[in-house]
C-alpha cells in the first residue's frame, strides 16, 4: 500500500496535471489504511489487534465471544457444514446469509477483514444499462439487500445519490450515442443520456470538455470497511466463526468432490467450501486442480484533502476501454480512481499495493478536465489494491460441476461490492435447497464463456 507522504513546506502536494507525482510517493505496510471514507489510524492495523482498532474505526464492537482471535491461540473446528475462504465483502455477505438461516458457517482470512480490496476501493455501487448479459436484475437485487442490510445490520453510509458518467471530447463534438438504451427502458432503470450542456446544468462546475453524460440513478455510494463488518457482526450473532489471521493453505478434494480444506496445517472438513477470495481465487483452485481464469488487476485510488462539498452524486467517464470514477465522500475528501486496464498485475505480484505515478497522472488529469475547480486541491494519500476479472467481465457465481461441493463467489471484474448482496443470498439458497430467486445463466461458473477447466493439482 501507499501513501502520499507532506512535503518539506508541510503543505500536501497539489494535483499534479503537468508532471508526475512520483516525488511525493512513499510505501507503508498492509493495514495501515483501512479505507477511503477515515483518516489513517495512528498505527498500523495487526492481526490481533483488528478487532479493537474497530471500535474507534467504525463504532463497530465484536459481540462477545466472537471468534477473532491469533491464529496462534486457537483450534479450528474439526467440521462444519460450510467453510468460506475470504473475509472480504462477499465472503461476510454468505456468511451473514448462510447464518442467519441456521447453517454451520466457519470464515477464513488470511490477513484482516477488509484487508483485500474490499478495503481498498472507491466505495461506488449501482446498475448501469451497459452491463447487459442479462445481469441487471441481479445487481437491483444487489440494491434491495443493501436496503435490509441496514435495517437489519446498522448502518454503513449507503447512499443511492445517483452518477454522472462523463464523455469528455473537444468542444462542438458530436456526443457519443448511446446503444443501450432499450435495455435500459427495459428494466426502468430512469438512464438520461444528456449533451454537454444539459450536464453542465446539473453541474455548473463541469467544463466544456463534457461532450455528453448518461445520467445513473440507481448508482451511489457506501463505506465498504464499515458494511465488510456489519455482515461480519450479523454473521456471528447467528453463531458463525470467523478467524483472522487464518491462511488457508489448499482445498482437499477427492474423486471430484471438494471436502474440505486445510487451514495453517490443520484440516477442517466441510459439505460446502466457498472460494470467495477473488483476485487469489485462482491460485486457490489450483490446489484442487481446478484451472479458474481469475486475473489479477490492481486498481489505484487517490484521495484530496477535505474542501466545499461541490458534488451531490458520484461520477466517472469512459476512458481506455475503461473508466475513471470519483465521488465526494461527507467529510469533503475527494476519492478518485480508475485507469486500471493500463496495469497488470500477475498472480507472483498479488500482494503488490503500490501505485505507479503514470496511472495516477492520467487519472488525475482526467478529473481535471472534467472539473477544473479541482487543479489545485492537495493530495493527501493514494494506495493500491487488487480485484479478480474473468474472460467475459462475468462473476463466477454458483456450484461447479467440476469439482462438486465447490461453491464459486469471485471474479467481480471490479463490481463486487454491487455484487457481494446478491452472491451471498444465491449462494446461501443453494446451500439450504431454497428455489433460487434469480437465474444463474449468465453468472454459472460452467457456462461457456467462463473458460473452466481440469487441471494438475497446484
């Protein structure tokens, strides 16, 4: 991970738009920034200590009892009826479902909760008309469980506030049109497409670089560390165990069936294994044989210092066959991301949290000349984290036929906090034999595109 260290003067660097900020880059530990939405805690986060670190985090307190303890310290249980492998978004959301419906459940996470990038993202959620697939009731879906999250759970600073998707170009240029118009009607999604004037009306701070916008009101935000441990919360108060600091070291699979796995030497077995680690999806499956085309892609986030509130919704724009994204967060710290198809990162590199000053110079250029309010606004931190993509930008949610017992829950090609509702609730369904509340075609790990297959034990 990184941050963005105070200059000598002891004034933060300003946006840089005409060099790169490479000076003004230094390096820290995992778990020292737990998120975009607070300030960095005085000391780095540990395994053992987590849990209390919470308390002044997110007003979050572990129930007693609660099984967040040093690896060093415990047992595992010799079985239970689930095993999750992740302690990120969507690992505590099926815990959370799977608990709450009476299942034996027991999570396993490998550093802290939150620590991947469930911890490490730009906090934006939402439906968009693009997505298309056939994906769009599932990601609503996704929105009506944030809703009961909260009023089961607490609070998390969800917020559907709505996005302005930007297209910037030079001015008089035709706006791009936009060819997913019928699905968007289809589903009364409420998508405007706008010219760059209708934009600016909405927001008069836009420049006449803004050639066209789609108006999102599904779209909006949340905190992702503080709704990681409101599920986590929810889960063990119906009695699920969840251990930090937990390596999961292999799958332990026999004549095509996933029986259990094998936890810092010890061997805990179970009817059902969730791989819910995402962007370590894939080196985990190749210890059951199982080749799982997750790649690995390191997204870069950068925050300024906090300023007028100027922005009521999120926004973002389309760019290098991908998108930029920022929001305002309630304090007035500006979070911005994106550029990520410019940076690979392979499986060798997955703990790699640094940032590289060319990505975080085009993305910072971009929202200037989007918003040219913002030139001077001052850096405070930047970091980095990895998410997981599969072949057709499609999750792999579900059971996989080729190794029975082996529930998928990864691969969000950037989108699991709009996917991690809905996985949780699929997964758990599938678990107690309840009939399924949406189809599994475009998300089934077996399907087609998503490019499965037999391997050689890892």
């Amino acid at each position: 991970m990184v941050i963005i260290r105070r200059r000598s003067s002891s004034r933060p660097a300003r946006i840089p738009t005409s060099r790169k900020p490479s000076d003004i880059i230094t390096h820290c530990g995992p778990g020292e920034m737990p998120g975009p939405h607070r300030s960095r805690p005085s000391s780095p986060l540990t395994r053992v200590s987590f849990a209390a670190t919470l308390a002044n985090l997110v007003g979050y307190r572990p129930s007693e009892g609660e099984a967040w303890m040093s690896a060093a310290t415990r047992e595992y249980p010799a079985s239970v009826s689930v095993v999750v492998v992740g302690g990120g978004v969507t690992g505590t959301s099926v815990a959370w479902q799977l608990a709450r419906r009476g299942i034996d459940v027991a999570l396993f996470e490998q550093e802290h909760l939150a620590w991947g990038a469930s911890g490490r993202n730009g906090g934006q959620t939402g439906v968009e008309a693009n997505y298309g697939s056939g994906i769009i009731p599932h990601r609503l879906r996704s929105l009506e469980i944030f809703r009961e999250a909260e009023r089961e759970l607490g609070e998390f600073e969800y917020d559907q506030c709505g996005r302005l998707r930007l297209w910037l170009g030079e001015p008089g240029e035709h706006p791009i049109p936009d060819p997913t118009r019928p699905e968007a009607d289809e589903y009364a999604l409420g998508d405007e497409i706008l010219t760059g004037d209708e934009a600016r009306e909405r927001l008069p701070l836009l420049s006449e670089r803004v050639i066209a916008a789609r108006w999102v009101p599904t779209s909006g935000r949340l905190w992702p560390f503080k709704l990681v441990h409101r599920f986590a919360e929810g889960a063990t108060r119906h009695g699920a165990r969840i251990y930090n600091g937990a390596t999961v070291e292999r799958l332990v699979a026999a004549d095509g069936r996933v029986q259990g796995v094998v936890v810092d030497g010890q061997m805990v077995r179970a009817q059902w294994v969730v791989n819910a680690a995402n962007a370590w999806a894939g080196p985990l499956a190749d210890t059951a044989g199982l080749k799982l085309p997750v790649m690995p892609w390191r997204g870069q986030i950068v925050v300024t210092e906090s300023v007028r509130p100027m922005l009521p919704f999120t926004m973002g724009h389309f760019v290098h066959r991908s998108s930029n994204y920022w929001q305002q967060t309630r304090d007035g710290k500006f979070v911005i991301g994106g550029s990520r198809v410019l940076d690979t990162v392979g499986r060798d590199n997955l703990h790699d949290r640094s940032v590289s000053p060319d990505i975080l110079q085009k993305t910072l250029s971009m929202l200037v000349a989007a918003l040219p309010a913002l030139r001077d606004v001052r850096i405070v931190r930047a970091w980095g984290g990895t998410m997981g993509f599969t072949p057709d930008g499609n999750p792999y949610i579900g059971e996989t036929e080729l190794r029975r017992g082996l529930l998928l829950a990864c691969g969000f090609s950037g989108s699991g906090l709009s996917w991690a509702p809905v996985a949780g609730e699929l997964l758990a369904q599938i678990v107690a034999g309840e009939p399924l509340s949406l189809s599994l075609d475009p998300i089934h790990p077996d399907r087609e595109t998503g490019q499965l297959a037999d391997g050689e034990v890892a």
